[in-house]
C-alpha cells in the first residue's frame, strides 16, 4: 500500500465520521439488534434487521394475546390486523389511502393471485388482449409466475429485453405494449442492479395501452418515495422482510386501488376472502374491498414485527429515509471507484441518484469466491450470478461508517482472490 492508499483511507474514515455525526437518521441505527456489534450488514435489502422494540412485541404477543385471549384473538382483533397494518403500511410507505392495502400471503402468492385476476379480467373485457408483458431481469419468482399464468390462462408473455445495469426505460415499454397487451408486471427497483423505475410515467404508458399495471414493490417499499394513489397505479405487491424488517418469511402486502376491486377476482377463494366469513355458505361469494384478496387463515405472529418498521417509517419520514439512502450509495459508489476499479470491479448499477434504489451491484468475475470470504469475517453482503455483488444499504440501520468498513473489506478480499492491483 503507498502513502497516498493511506491519505485516502484516512479522508474517507474522515468523511464517513462526519457523515454520520451529522446524519439526522444516524441515531435511529442503535434501535436495531446487533447495530452495537461490529458485524458489517450489506443485505438489509434481502432481510431487514430486527427493531428491539420487535424483540419485545413478538413477546408480549405470545403471553398477552396468543396465551391469555386464546381463541377469542380472533374476534377481539386479529380478524381485523391485516386491513389494519396494510391501512397504516398504506398511508406511510407507499402512498395508498385506506382500504386498499392488506398484509396476505407470500409475494409469489399475492403476485400470482393479482396478475391472474387481472390478466382474467382484462380478456374477459376484450379477447384480444392476451398479452402479460415482463422484462428478462425481473426477479425469476415475477417471471415465472407470468409463464405459468400465460400458459394456464391461454395467453403469451411479452418479454422487454433489458440491458442488467439498467432496466426498463419508456422507450422500452412503449414498444412493448398495445391492444393486444393484458397485464404490464414490472419492478419499481431491479433486484439485481438497484435500477429505479419512473413509475409515474410508466403507468401512464401501460394505461395509455388499455393495460392494467402490477408493480412489484419488493426493493422500493421502504427505501424510495412511493405513491401509489397519486401515479394511478392499478395494483401492487411488496415483501415486509426486506426494508420493512418483518423477519424471515414475513407475509407481502398488496395493493389493489379501489375502482378495481369489485371487478377483480382471484383464483385462490378460500373461506377468508369469502363475504361472509362464518357463514360457512354452500358457495363462494367474494368480500366487498379488500377481504377478496385473502385466502386462508392470516399468517398474524408473521406480521407482528412489520408494524414497528411502518410506525419508524412514520415518524421519520421517507423523504428523509430516502435522502439517507442516496447518499449511502453515493459514498459507496464513491469508495468503490477508489478502492475497487483498480482492481478490475466495475458499478452495475446507475451512477444517477435519481435513478438508483437502495444498492448498488459491483461486478467481477471473483465475487462469488470474494463474498464467501467476506461472510466468514462478518461482512454480509450477497451474491448474484454472473459476477455481481450486491451492496444493500438500508437506511435505518446502516452507517457511513460500517459502509467504509465493509468496502475496504471487499477490497481486501478481491486481493487475497488474486484480484490485480496494477489492474
Ligand atoms: C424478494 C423478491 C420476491 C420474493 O418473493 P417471495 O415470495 O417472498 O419469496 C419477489 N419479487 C421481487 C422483485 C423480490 O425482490
């Protein structure tokens, strides 16, 4: 290492410090389990870290409610929990007025249920529309689902060719869609290069087409501004254990905007969207609002630890969440062009903040080898395939200072791969 490696190092331990004195989230991170630790966490953006305050109501939970009310839970105030949090999840994070948000099943669950309601109910109002359009980098769960729902329904999937350090662009979705056009399924962030969407203006493109528009809110909800009323959207899914913090398997939430709801109906019809739950009726009648939507018994420990995220949500901000989060990746992206071009590394993700999500993806054909390395020292980033590293950012939780830390770690670990310094 020469002197100037060193000057360099010792301004960006600089910068971070005064990065994070000055962070108005900054305190924020010391609400989470583990943040105390020097444990270096690049995945908030796969699986949130638990809040302390989740620790606590998952607890109260198993004594107060499961253990002392029993069975009569259900009428007291479980029956009603997933409207409720998809109500407040709603209104804090991506912008729905209520009665239109609920917390249901998985995300591939909730995405098959909306896409097929949809893709049904737009060939039922014109048998010419037959086509559900997808990108080939949407996340494989979005893709295949289409697949098999185009294949089941007798209709085809319209693939966008997308570049993988980009996504899709107006341009691109123009092209793709027209009167034959069922169903537009995009991503409002890529999962694999953090690209962000114009999800105003894509919609208006989708239902310029006559098509209706699911957006998969999976890496958005919780790390970029959303609003799902205000750019018209049709429907939305989003998964509560990325930024949201849910925990492991936490049930996603959909969105389905209220000039829709009476007209869509989904595949699954299980006693809990039936119209009259206890009814136990000879057949299904599907619920007024968004009652339909559901299916079976509501997943209610699974979406205990959620509520905490939305309430942080809140009460700071997604303004602020989301200025925090831009200049996370603008430091990272600024050590990675110090630290990790020389050695070869290339940014697959956009250099513009506007359109750039919560991470960012670095490429080099070693970082399968480098993130197993960087797992075995406690720093958790995550891989995908071919050659990308992905670096998550999340906002409430991270520091400027961890993020340094974990940079100069994946330099270190690019060296002892072979990774060479001359370039
Ligand atoms: C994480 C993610 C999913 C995950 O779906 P699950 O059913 O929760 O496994 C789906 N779509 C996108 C875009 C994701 O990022």
């Amino acid at each position: 290492m020469t002197t100037a490696d060193t000057r360099t190092e010792i301004d960006a331990a600089a910068e971070a410090a005064a990065l994070d004195a000055t962070d108005p989230l900054g305190p924020l991170r010391a609400e989470f389990i583990g943040a105390e630790t020097s444990l270096v966490y690049f995945d908030g953006n796969s699986l949130g870290r638990p809040l302390h305050r989740s620790a606590e109501r998952l607890q109260r939970f198993v004594h107060e409610q499961w253990g002392e009310r029993l069975i009569r839970g259900w009428d007291e105030s479980w029956m009603d929990l997933p409207f409720e949090i998809g109500d407040a999840l709603g209104r804090a994070v991506i912008g729905a007025a209520p009665g239109q948000t609920v917390i249901g099943d998985s995300t591939t669950v909730l995405l098959y249920k909306l896409i097929r309601a949809a893709f049904d109910a737009q060939h039922a109002a014109d048998p010419g529309r037959i086509e559900i359009v997808v990108d080939t980098d949407n996340f494989p769960t979005d893709r295949y689902l289409v697949e098999g729902i185009a294949a089941e329904r007798g209709g085809r999937v319209r693939w966008i060719e997308v570049d993988r350090s980009s996504g899709v662009t107006a341009d691109a979705l123009r092209a793709a869609v027209g009167p034959q056009t069922a169903v537009v399924v995009l991503s409002q962030i890529a999962y694999r290069s953090g690209f962000l969407a114009d999800a105003p203006t894509l919609t208006r493109i989708a239902q310029d087409a006559g098509a209706l528009i699911l957006w998969d809110l999976c890496h958005s909800a919780g790390s970029v501004e959303i609003e799902s009323d205000a750019w018209g959207f049709d429907l939305a899914v989003g998964c509560t254990y990325k930024y949201l913090n849910g925990g492991p398997g936490s049930p996603a939430f959909a969105y389905v905007a209220q000039r829709h709801q009476a007209a869509l109906a989904q595949p699954i019809q299980g006693w809990m969207g039936a119209a009259d739950v206890f009814a136990m009726g000879p057949e299904y009648a599907p619920a007024p609002g968004m009652r339909r939507f559901l299916s079976g018994t509501p997943p209610i420990v699974g979406m205990l630890a959620l509520q905490d995220t939305v309430e942080l949500i809140e009460r700071t901000g997604i303004a602020a969440i989301r200025e925090k989060s831009i200049a996370l990746t603008e430091f990272a992206i600024r050590r990675a062009d110090a630290l990790l071009a020389p050695l070869g590394v290339t940014i697959a993700s956009p250099r513009t903040a506007a359109e750039r999500g919560g991470h960012i993806t670095l490429q080099h054909p070693s970082m399968r080898a480098v993130t197993a390395r960087l797992w075995t020292r406690d720093v958790i980033p995550d891989y995908r395939d071919p050659g990308g590293l992905r670096i998550g950012l999340s906002p409430l939780s991270t520091s400027f200072a961890e993020t340094l830390t974990g940079m100069l770690a994946v330099r270190d670990a690019l060296v002892a791969e072979g990774a060479d310094p001359t370039g």
